[in-house]
C-alpha cells in the first residue's frame, strides 16, 4: 500500500469533501481516501502503481482545483482571507443601496413613501437589478460556477444549494421587473436584497471561518518558522552565510549566541545553554557542550557554539515533527463516519424538503412570493457547512496544541482511542526511571568513592560509569591504576600505590563486616545495586547503585489515577527492583521479568482500553499490540515507528496530558457535531414555515443565510478554545 496527497482547493462543505473521497475511490488502483475540508489536502491510500497526476484530473473534472502536493504552492491563509474580505466588501458595497431602498421603511416611519415621491418604482426595481445582478456575477460567481454543474452531475454541495436559493430570488425579482403584467398585483413583490444579502452574509461567514481557521493551524505555522532562513558556515577562508537549504551532513555551522540552531548536528566546541522549549517544552535551558546532540529550530543562549550537522531537510526533528502533526490533523477519526454517511444524503434531502415547501405553500399558502421565500430559506439555512467543519477542526486545533505541548499524534483515530482507554500499562526502564544507573550512596568516606572510581574508570561495566560519573561530579581525584583485570561475575581488581583494591559484588572479598552486610541487605531489598569496595579481600565501603525514578513520574500516575485510569508496569527487570519502583510509585500492577514478546502477550491479556508506554526496541511489540502505544521521543526509531503517539520529551506527565486533550478534543467534537446536526432540524422546520399557521415566525432568506454563516464560525471558534488547554501542571 502506498499513499499519496492532493492539494484540494474549493470544497467548502461536507457533501464536497464526500464528492472528493467517492470520485477518487471510483480511480482504478484506490483502496482509501480521505479529504479534508479544513487541510485542503486529500489522502490517498493505492494497491498498485496509480498516476497522481490522472488522480488530480479526476478531482478536477469534478469541479474542484487539484494538484499533486508536491506541485502545489504552499497555502497562504493570509492571501485567502484578503480575497474573502475584498469579495465580502465589494458585495456589501454593491448590496447596501437595495438593501436601504427595500428594508428602510421597516426602521424609518415614512420612508418608502418619500422615496416613490422621488423615484418611481419601476425604476427602483432597474437599479436594484443591475446591482444585485452585479454582485451575482462578481463576488458571488463562484456560487454559481461550483454549485449549477454540481447539481447537474447530481452531487449538489453547499454551493448549489446557495446558488439554487440565491438565484430563485434573483429570477423571481427579474421576471417582475421586466414584465410585471404576467403576475397578479398580489404576487408583484421583489426580493432583490434577499439574493443579495444572503451572497455577502455567506460571504462574511467564509471570511471569519478562514480567519478563524487560520488560527486554528497556527500550530504548524509556528514550527516551520522555528527554521531559521540562513546559517554561517564555516569554510577554508572563514565564515560564510548561505541559505539553511544548502547545508549538507558535515558541513560545521557557527552559532552565535541568540541565533536559531539551522538543523540537527552535534556540539563541536563552546559551552552554551540552549533553549529547546518550543520543541519540548521543558522551560529550562539545556547545557550544550562538546558532544552533545543540537536540535534544529531550538535557539542558543549566551554562549558561542561550533556544531557540525548530521541530518538536514526532511530527516531533521523539526521536519518530522511537522510530518506527523500533519498526518495527524489530515486523518479521519471513526465519529467522521457518522457525518458522512448523514451527508451523502443530506443535501438531496435538503433541496426534496425545499421543493416540498414551496408545492405546499402554493397549495395551501397566499401566493407564489411567500412560497418562493419558504423554499429559498431552506435551502439556504441547511447549508452544510458546520457539519463538514464539525470534526476536522478540532483535530486541527487539538493536535496542534498537543505538539506544542509536546505530544504528537502520529495517528488521528489514536486521538479517539485514547479517550477510551481504561488502564495504561508503563515499560520501567527511560520511561518511569532515568533509564541510567547514578550512584545513590557511598558508604566508608570519600576514600571509598576515589578508590572505586580509581579502578571503575578502566572498565566498561554500566556500573563503574555511574561510579566514575559521581566522583567527577563531586570532583574527587581519580588517580591512575595498574594491572586492572575484571573478573567475570564478581568484578574488577588493581594495584594503587601498591595496594591491591577491589570493587564488586560480597563473593570478591573474605571479610565484609556485619554493618556493612546489613546496609547492602536493605539496599538490594530497594532494587538497588550494591559494589562492595576494598583492600585486598577485607571490604572498607560499600557503593549503592540505582536507576533513579523520575521526578514527574509520580506526578505523571497521580494524574492517570485522578483521571479514572489503572496504571500498571510491565518490565524485563528483576521482581525486586520492579517492586520497588512500583511501591514508590503507588503502582499495584506489577509484571517483572518480562521478555519482549512477553509484554505483547501482557498487554494482550489485560483485555480492551489498554494503552502501552515505551521508549526501547524490545517494547515495540507491546507497542504495536496496545489499543494506543506510547513512544518517548527519547527512545529508539524502533519504538517511535510502533507508537501511534510520540512524547517529544522523556517525561511521563506527557502520557496524562495526552488522555486529558484526547478527552477534551472529543468532548468538543461531540459539541460541534450537536450544534450542527441540531442547528439544522430545529431551524429546517422553522424556515419551511411549519410555526406561521400557528401564529408562529418564518425565517427570512436573510435570517437564514446570516444564521448559517454564524453556524459554521460557532463550529471553528468552539474549536479554537482547546488552544487553550494546558495539560498536567508541573
């Protein structure tokens, strides 16, 4: 299977999206599309070899501008919006003399008989006709263009239901300018404005959406310019500035302090603090020095670096990070499938009830103006704009949020999963712990620590680097050693100053007093790792060793639980030191000495609802078997491909803010689905007329057009408020 994307312009509703997914599933090759309303773009998933090119032309042909990505020009919401308010001004400008001449006498007693003592009313119905037809074939052309062959090829859009409203009201005024004898003088009324009006209100709607929306993927905005355009490099001559676009793998980069880093690399020389906040969110500046990995997009502190870069393009963090945002916010979520299936047939329904509406008006009704009026207000209001918004733009904006708050959905359908998940099971290992043994405590004075660090330095053992870590944190004197040797399951041994010294485990030494075998008796009852340190085969001191719990990670449990979810651990450690991580923690669940494939079958047996969080290859089984998998960025690519979400960070307190925005993402959904679907069965009915036998209102096309254009923006601002969500406090 392979995908492939299209640049869509031109749907505005959720039967033009639907028109899309069904054209191109009708392409030989075609398993799967899906367009998005919000995204412009269409995904395509193929079984076999497909020109992307002849895909675009099938869009094109029916009635939508398509291009493969990779040709079209990147999307400028800006430019959209400007041409959206020059539409809107240009048509309220032509719109706002027909309106004053019609609506006036309704706000200025006397008005409309002052103004036939000036102008005859022949000649009011000329002018307004020219301007009306003026904002028709301007500002509301493409209303027209979409929506008439759409409804020719019987997949009628929201643009042939405006089109088909707007120019009922058009025709039915024209044909009483023109020859007025062919209507009786009851029916000789103009409805001028109403075709006008409803054109600027839609209008108006589409400008607050696509402003509104425009805010919405702000979040994607903010990361591609987190790249900065130039770079120094440095070449044979000096330093020179070129386009970051021309950096290749080993190219060495000055950074200057205050400057963007320009692509992923490594620390050559300098000292600085860089700030990788908007990439990880972790306020606090990361130390950078000779070594240390750079992050493209993150920006340099105070101090002068050298880096050499590693990858540039589409393999930098910054890039993917922007890719899985992306196929995350172009993703269809399973609740879309309720929408769709109500929109194939909605808009046909829409235009059946409209003619219904005016057959009965003109059985039951005073005449063929009000009818006309009914049948334009329905069609107008049922618009089904807010449906095809309801749910993509809270992906949008949720998704969007959660990579700024360090949370990447790589999946869309993990977002709707995720708020069902009942219990979230942890691999221990970098993902509740470090992941790195550190020294915990040294037993026998610093003397201990310097011999130990003395012999710990010539070996390769994960212990003896702890060892050597702390000492060169604490700045203890590592003297050299001679005649090192390492013995197999016990330790290492070497000659200081004459001395023999030995550092390892109780079977390395004859006499170990009872002190000391007490304290290395409670250390390993915590999971601790114990080296004895001596003289000889007489031990002095003893060093404990431990990977370390996180300081979030019980925050990060704290949150699940107060969220109503089990937390449990599955991990390849001994039972002893999973317990003990498990009792600091409050975690009851507990699965130690799991094989890799053994996590996949633990996850398997805990049931449904279940979500797996690691960052190690042995946890991409478990990964890949959960509902919803979990990889801390911080782990290997392995892990990262196997997880439906990716934590930028290595801090767990990630995990809670992941289910908290799913959750509310969803809720928030369901709040625009309602209000759309409500929207148009409480007021279909009202302007079809059913309340006016009862004493009740009608709609005017006015009213409904300025009702469905508020419809779609309540959809797009209820949606921006989860950029307001702020996940789990520190």
């Amino acid at each position: 299977m392979n995908m492939l994307s299209l640049s869509v312009e031109g749907m505005t509703c959720a039967a033009c999206t639907g028109r899309v997914e069904r054209v191109l599933k009708a392409q030989p090759g075609v398993t799967q599309a899906v367009a998005n309303l919000v995204t412009r773009r269409a995904e395509i998933t193929v079984s076999e070899m497909v020109d992307v090119e002849a895909l675009a032309a099938a869009v094109r042909k029916a009635g939508y501008a398509a291009k493969p990505l990779s040709q079209a020009a990147t999307h400028d919401p800006l430019v959209e919006q400007r041409q959206l308010w020059r539409a809107v001004w240009v048509a309220a400008a032509l719109t706002l003399p027909v309106f004053i001449v019609e609506m006036g006498g309704h706000f200025i007693p006397g008005f409309h008989a002052a103004l036939h003592g000036l102008v005859d009313l022949q000649t009011l119905w000329w002018a307004e006709f020219v301007l009306v037809s003026l904002v028709l074939l301007g500002p509301g052309h493409g209303f027209f263009a979409k929506g008439l062959p759409a409804l020719l090829h019987r997949a009628p859009d929201m643009n042939s239901l405006v089109a088909v409203g707007a120019g009922a009201a058009w025709a039915y005024s024209s044909l009483v300018t023109v020859a007025p004898e062919l209507f009786p003088q009851a029916a000789r009324s103009v409805y001028f404005e109403a075709a006008a009006v409803i054109v600027v209100l839609i209008l108006l709607g589409r400008a607050l959406e696509a402003r509104a929306r425009g805010r919405a993927g702000a979040a994607i905005a903010r990361l591609v310019k987190l790249t900065p355009k130039t770079a120094r490099r440095v070449m044979e001559g000096g330093v020179q500035e070129v386009e970051v676009a021309a950096l290749l793998p080993g190219d060495l980069v000055q950074i200057r302090p205050g400057e963007r880093i320009p692509a992923d690399g490594t620390v050559v020389s300098g000292h600085s603090s860089v700030d990788e906040a908007m990439l990880t969110g972790e306020a606090i500046g990361q130390e950078k020095q000779t070594g240390a990995r750079l992050t493209g997009g993150t920006v340099n502190g105070t101090g002068a670096l050298v880096m050499q870069i590693t990858e540039v393009g589409a393999a930098t963090v910054l890039a993917r990070i922007i890719a899985m945002v992306e196929a995350a916010q172009g993703g269809k979520l399973p609740v879309q499938a309720l929408v769709d299936k109500i929109t194939l047939w909605f808009v046909p329904l829409v235009m059946l009830l409209a003619t219904l509406t005016v057959l009965l008006w003109l059985a039951f009704g005073p005449g063929v103006a009000q009818a006309l009026v009914a049948g334009v207000s329905v069609l107008i209001i049922a618009c089904p704009c807010a449906m095809g918004l309801a749910v993509p733009v809270s992906i949008l904006v949720g998704t969007g949020r959660a990579a700024e708050l360090g949370v990447l959905f790589r999946k869309g359908e993990a977002l709707q999963r995720l708020e069902s998940v009942k219990l979230i099971a942890f691999d221990k290992t970098g993902t509740l712990t470090v992941g790195r043994p550190v020294v915990q405590a040294v037993i026998g004075g610093p003397e201990v620590l310097a011999l130990a660090a003395a012999v710990e330095a010539a070996s390769e053992h994960p212990l003896a680097a702890a060892v050597v870590a702390e000492a060169a944190r604490l700045g203890v004197f590592v003297a050299p050693v001679s005649d090192f040797k390492a013995v197999p399951g016990q330790g290492a041994r070497a000659s200081l100053a004459g001395a023999q010294i030995s550092v390892g485990s109780a079977r390395m030494f004859a006499q170990i007093d009872g002190d000391l075998s007490a304290r290395a008796a409670a250390a390993q009852a915590l999971g601790q790792g114990v080296l004895f340190v001596g003289r000889g085969d007489v031990a002095i001191g003893l060093i404990t060793v431990a990977d370390p719990i996180k300081p979030q990670a019980a925050a990060a449990v704290m949150a699940l639980r107060s969220a109503g979810v089990d937390v449990a651990m599955i991990t390849g450690d001994a039972e002893a030191t999973a317990q003990a991580v498990a009792r600091a923690l409050g975690i009851t669940k507990v699965h130690a000495g799991v094989l890799p494939d053994g996590k996949a079958a633990v996850v398997a047996r805990f049931g449904s609802g279940v979500a797996f969080v690691g960052d190690g290859i042995n946890d991409a089984p478990a990964l890949a078997a959960a509902e919803v998998g979990f990889a801390m960025g911080s782990g290997t690519d392995v892990a990262i491909e196997a997880g439906d979400v990716v934590l930028i960070t290595s801090d767990p307190r990630c995990v809670a803010t992941a289910l908290q925005l799913s959750r509310a993402t969803m809720q928030n959904i369901r709040q625009n689905l309602l209000w759309a679907f409500g929207y148009n069965a409480a007021l279909i009915p009202v302007a079809a007329g059913v309340l006016v036998p009862f004493g009740g209102p009608q709609l005017s096309p006015m009213l409904a057009a300025a009702a469905m254009a508020l419809s779609s923006v309540f959809v797009v601002f209820n949606a921006l408020r989860l950029r307001r969500f702020t996940g789990v406090k520190p």
